[in-house]
C-alpha cells in the first residue's frame, strides 16, 4: 500500500470511530426530542408511553406546531377540529378556538388525552399489538378499526390486527412504530 492509501484508510477510520461515538447525537437531528417537558407531563398525568407520543408527534408534524395537514389536522399531534372541540369540552377548556391547536401545550395535552381515549375504547395494555390497534384508531379512525375487528378479513379474533386494509394507515403505523424504537434507545442512558 502506498502512503496516501493508508492516510485515506486512516481518515476513513477516525471518521466512522467519530460516528459511532456520536451516533445518538446524530441520529436526533433527525428524531428531535423538542417538547420534552410538555410530552412528559402528559404522558404521565394519561398513563402514556412518553416515547410513543415523541414518535407520533415526528411522524405527524415533524415537531413543527404550526403545521396543518391536507384534511386541516393542526398542530404538533395533527388534531382535527372536531377532535379538537370533543377534546376541550371533555377536558373543560374554555373559549375553545381551532387556532388554539397550534398551541403545543393545549394540543399535547388534547393529543394525550385522546390517545388515553382510544387506549380505553378499545381496552389496551401495552404490548406492541395495542400499540399497533391505537395507532391505527388514530390514524384511520376508531369507526374504521371496530369494523376491521369484526370482520373476519382483519381481525381473527376481534381483539387484535391481523391486517390493515387502509395502506396510508398501514404506513403510518409502520412509521410510528420505527420512530418509538428509534426514541427509546435515543433516550436509553
């Protein structure tokens, strides 16, 4: 080997050493942990995995709070009006307004409150299956999924997903589930 090919190879090394030591901390920069406090505060007064809302928030708003989606979801967690109205009259905010969910504090807190909902709605513990059926509730509607537990087709035994017949669902619960791993062993000391 000529002395400029063991200077590459030696570059090389120190690079790859250097991003090994400092996965974690480059891997954030995609997987961000921007709202902790709130995200905690309410993960613990709802009885949530911290660590799945963290992902669910990536996936849906990429921790932007002013983002909107196409069928006008707002905010960090992607909350609809009608999500958002139902969630403050439970949880006696008043003066609610829609603008009110690109507040990450107000929709953090509505967000929790509704994943808590559909976790009691469809009787969760907390294994990686509930997981799956709660996410698939919030993203495809938990009308969609009692329909998908009944049929035959998607649910053997009504209690779980055997299928999920809505690709985007599919996908959605697909990602959240890469990024819930993803933040856990980010955040794993």
């Amino acid at each position: 080997m000529r002395i400029r090919d063991l200077k590459l190879l030696f570059i090389a090394a120190v690079i790859i050493i250097i991003a090994v030591v400092n996965c974690k901390s480059i891997i954030r920069y995609f997987y961000p942990l921007k709202y902790e406090d709130i995200i905690r505060k309410y993960s613990q007064e709802y009885n949530i995995d911290p660590y799945l809302i963290m992902a669910l928030i990536n996936v849906e708003s990429h921790y932007n709070p002013d983002a909107t989606s196409k069928r006008d979801a707002k905010g960090l967690m992607q909350i609809t009006s009608q999500t958002g109205e139902w969630g403050a009259k439970q949880l006696n905010i008043r003066d609610f307004k829609d603008d009110m969910l690109y507040d990450p504090d107000l929709n953090i807190k509505i967000g929790c409150w509704y994943i808590n909902n559909l976790r009691l709605e469809f009787n969760i513990k907390d294994s990686e299956d509930d997981i799956i059926l709660m996410l698939a509730a919030y993203n495809g509607g938990s009308g969609n999924v009692r329909k998908w537990l009944q049929s035959g087709s998607y649910s053997k035994n009504a209690i779980g997903l055997d299928q999920i017949p809505f690709a985007e669902t599919q996908q959605y619960v697909k990602k959240v589930i890469k990024n819930y791993k993803i933040y856990r062993w980010i955040d794993n000391k």
